[in-house]
C-alpha cells in the first residue's frame, strides 16, 4: 500500500509508493509510452481489467464481457487503494497517513482510436452521468473527503494508454489546491455575499470578449488570468456547488458544450494534448450539503508550453498568449473546416 | 509590455503577453528546440544579447567582449521589464497591473557544452555570489518585492537554449508559492518557536536515512514528503532566511555540496533534465530584515515523471520513488565511476 506524506512546510500531501527494490534506470528520462499493440480496454479483453464497478452496456451482455458502452472499474496500478482503515501516524515533526482512498478507470468508449469529437452526444451524457453517479457513490464512504475526475489526452499530457479514459482518484484528504479555490471564492462570498463564479459569468457574457460559446445551461470562456495559451473553462450558468446533484436536462447541454469545447481546440490547435479536470465541492458533511459560494466547473488546459523553474518556484504562469486572442481564435474555430 | 493578471479566486498570478497577432499555429504542439547552430551566450556574440548588467571578466577585457566568466544580461524576450511605473487597475471584479519587473540570463560559463558537473568549483562560487549581489542590487528597487533565481536544464525542464545559464524574475508581488512558504513557516513558528527547517535539518541529521550529503555548512537530502523521484534540496545548517546575506566560507561549501548533487543525479540517473530553484526570503521591509522563522534553499528537481490532471487538480503529487531508497541511490552514486 502507498503512504500518503505531508510536507511540513507548505501541508502539500503527496502519495508516495512504498514498494521497495526500483532501480534508478526504472525512470527513463524520455522514456515513450510503449505501443505494444495490445489494449486492456479494447473489447475482449475485460478480464485484463479488474471487474466492472459500474457499467452501462446492451441488454442482456453478461459482466466483464463486451457489449458495453462505457465500463468503471479499479485502476490496476492504484495510487490509493479502497481496502483497509485509515491509519494516521507520526514520524517526529512529520505527519503521514496509509494510502486509503479509490483510483478508478472510466473507459469512455470501446472504441480505442476515438476521442471526445468523434463520440456522439449521447456517449458523452453517459460519461458525464457516470462521472455523478461514481461521486455520489463514492461520497457513502465515511473515511473519503474529494474525488477529483479528470481526463489526460495526449502523453504530452501524461496519459499512459490511448485508448479514451478517464480517471478518478478519491483521497481521505482535501486537498490543496481545492481547498485554495474554496477558501478564495469563501473570502469573496463573505466580502460581497455573491458567488465569485456567478459573478465571473455576470461579467464574462457582459462583456462577450472572453465567451467562446454560450447554450441553455453552461458558458465555455477562456478565463482573465489563463495560465495556459487557450486554456477553456466550462461554468454553469446557473449556481451549484456539487456535480453529482446535475440534472438530466442539464447533462445533454453540458455534453454538447463539452464536445465542442474540444472540437474548438482540435481545430484550432490540431489536436493538443490536454488534461481536463472537474472541480467540484468536496464531501465536508454527511449531508447533501451545498455552497452559496463554490460553484462545481470544468478546467480544459491544452498542453502547448513547458512548465519550468519559474512557475515551480512562484506558481506564477507566463502565457504567452492573451485571452480574448484565443477566445477569438476558438469562436472562429469551425471555419477550420471541424463545423459543429 | 506584458500585464499580470489575478486570478479572481485562488489570487494566482499570470504573466499575459500582450503583444497582438500570435496565431494559434505558433504554438506547436511537440515543437523540438531549433538547433540552429548559432548560439548568443558564447564568447565572440556578446553584441547578440543586450549589454553586461553584471560581469566576472579577465582584467582589462572590455565589457560586452570575450574574457568574461559569468556573464549577467537583461532577458531579450523579457516576461517583465524594469522601465516604467508600476500601475494597477481593476476591471470589473478582476485585477491587473503592468508587466514591471526585472528578468535577467546568468550566463554561467562560456563554455556551450559544460554543465555544473564540468564547472570548477571556482565557477559555481562566482556564480553563487552573483545570485548574491543580484539579489541584494535589486532589493534596492522600491516597486519589486521578490527575486526567484531558477536555473532550467535540458529541453525537457524548459530550457530553450542549451548554453548553461541561470535565470533571475524579479516580481513586484510577492509570489503565491513563496507566500505558502512563508506562512507554513510562520505557523510552525508560532506554534513551536522554532524554524520548521532547523528542526528537519535536526531530524534528517538525526536518522540519516534521508541525507544525500553532508559538509560543514550544509546538508543535501530527499525530502521527506518528495513530489518527485530523486528530489533534492540542499539547506544551510545553521539559520537564515536571506540567501543574499551568504558569506564568502559558505559559499565555498555550497558550491561543493550543489556540484555533488548534480554529479549524484547525473551519475544515478543518466543527466536528467532537472530545475532549481532558489527559495530565498522576499523583500518585505526596506530595512536589512531576517526572519527567525524562514530559510533559504535549493530544491532540485529532475523531471522524470509527467504532471497531469491528478497534480494539477489536487496539489497532490504521485511519486514512485520513495526518498529513503533514492537518497539511498544518491549517497552512492559515486560508485557509478563519477567520483568526486
């Protein structure tokens, strides 16, 4: 099992893996991902995997068979493992605690060679749906505090296999970077008594120089302070904190928004590599619990420029590349030929 | 000239190049570095950067010619500038600024092809004291607040020219990074009256399994909660918060324990491309101020695993390689045939 250890500085967690006996030339400074020709993913190999969590498949298929249309299950090589009981421990002025927590795989599609564009809207709402389900789901599990679901395409982007996926890790910690964003949109609401994301929407279709595209439910926008070149966010218009508590209607308006978010990027960029991440409330009560100020979004970050000492050191980002330029380039973005 | 902008919930900054008419094909996605052969950091081109800030040159070699050693030019892409006043404005809910800064090259040899392995180590102390007085000479300047020195190796960990060279940003806000630095630092203060990093120090000493090296002014080791495989920082023993206030002894000793732990990664890991980063005290009093609770250090990081969704959601980080077994690795690179 891998050991979750905080740095005594700045309470950054990280997962570290214990098993002993890796050898320093196991890290391979460029080291591709190997194309071995077989996928784990594909149709027909089910029992490669572990078994289904939760699945949505044709009538009548049995388990672990082919026949699905999007398949949950384990990670094989889990980051944090769901067995066990939390143990939280000392090492002098360090803290730590065992790996406890859930490292799940979404496999989008069976299709190994087709990514978000090419899914038909109905694949994405039943991503999207499963994406809820698996949080409220895993939100049962007194010992968990987040799930963070994201996607990595690309390797440049860090994904490991192909075929389209995406992950879900669940951690028995808040994590840092969620509770900055909670705590930083809490100090807005209590200076304004306003949602910061509702206000960021307010003023974003105001002024339109930054709306890559708006429907019924959802806004897509490149945000003022884009740390990425055509880094995309996609926002509800309407205030909610918690993903899982999304609606039917809203989930078709959210899948053809999504797809053409990507659509955009594709277009414009030829297809980038690119992580993206839902940023949702955390499980801080064991009641359907919601915020007045945190507002659940998606981050869509292409991965275009290097992240290098600068940004390491400050968490500052240079970007070279203006925000209302990019919102420009995306809007424009079917006339590349992608229509949508 | 560039403008930071605020992110409006997690009060990140961003450097946005302002400049018009980038096209979203300038930003290729797996674009290799140009070898084109030509180079302005060697001797015979120094008329191709602009002119000498600061330089270590023979006696009686004219400035902005060969002979130099250590060599300190203003960035000729510079991500922030120097002239001009400092000007902030809101727009709407959001805040910016305009691009003033400083952003400088060390060029830390002549030679194209030497890193810190080949340096003598005459030349990593020259380079050392220029950290120094670049630091302390810019203190000087009312409308900046912090000097990060980084210093990017191989294209992999961002460098774009491979001529060995350190860079220096110069932000007129305090980073968010340093600012988690320093109030992590402070609270332990607060709570225990004793430096967080005086007591690792302490505790490292203690049990040994985490050190890298040792000598008579500093320690090297792996971090206990490491967010990279071979992750090494290097911290003076005794206290201080300012690394500009370094005296000519330690800079001695600093240059011999930062050349081995180059030479240890180099001879573990096959030159890894890796960052370093000074982390030194910001300047938050026009007085020669020291803090009890902070203190300056190098953390290197060689990039040999990718950052992707999970990290860039979370903060959290996944590292394969626990530090115990790497600084075991570590203390014995020698072994390798590097010797020192």
């Amino acid at each position: 099992m891998s050991e979750l250890r905080k740095d005594p500085i700045v309470d950054r967690w990280v997962i570290i893996a214990t098993e002993r006996g890796k050898r320093p030339s196991d890290f391979g400074t460029t080291k591709s991902e190997k194309k071995s020709g077989f996928c784990p993913f594909c149709y027909g190999n089910e029992d490669k995997t572990p078994p289904e969590i939760r699945v949505i498949r044709e009538p009548g298929t049995p388990p672990n068979t082919p026949g699905w249309r999007v398949r949950v299950v384990a990670n094989k090589f889990p980051a944090l493992q769901v067995e066990g009981d939390l143990s939280r421990t000392g090492e002098g002025i360090y803290d730590k605690m065992n790996g406890i927590g859930a490292h799940e795989v979404i496999i989008d599609s069976p299709e190994h060679n087709e990514d978000i564009p090419a899914f038909d809207l109905k694949r994405i709402e039943e991503v999207l749906w499963v994406y809820a389900e698996r949080i409220a789901d895993l939100k049962k599990d007194f010992r968990l505090r987040y799930v963070m679901i994201f996607r990595n395409r690309g390797e440049a982007a860090g994904a490991s296999l192909e075929h389209p996926h995406s992950q879900l890790i669940s951690t028995p910690v808040i994590p840092k970077r969620v509770t900055e964003e909670l705590d930083g949109a809490k100090r807005h609401y209590d200076l304004k008594e306003r949602c910061v994301f509702c206000d960021i929407v307010r003023q974003e279709l105001g002024s339109g120089d930054r709306v890559v595209e708006e429907n019924e439910n959802f806004l897509s926008l490149t945000p003022f302070a884009s740390r990425f070149p055509f880094e995309t966010w996609i926002i509800p218009k309407s205030h909610s904190s918690n993903y899982e508590f999304i609606g039917k209607g809203e989930v078709s308006h959210l899948a053809a928004i999504l797809k053409n978010a990507v659509v955009r990027l594709n277009g414009a960029l030829n297809n980038p590599p690119y992580n993206f991440i839902l940023h949702t409330a955390p499980f801080d009560g064991r009641f359907p619990v919601t915020h007045e100020y945190y507002h659940w979004h998606f981050e869509i970050m292409p991965i275009l420029t290097r992240v290098a000492g600068f940004e390491w050191g400050t968490g500052f980002f240079i970007n070279p590349m203006p925000p209302e330029e990019a919102a420009k380039f995306l809007r424009e973005a079917n006339q590349f030929g992608w229509g949508f």
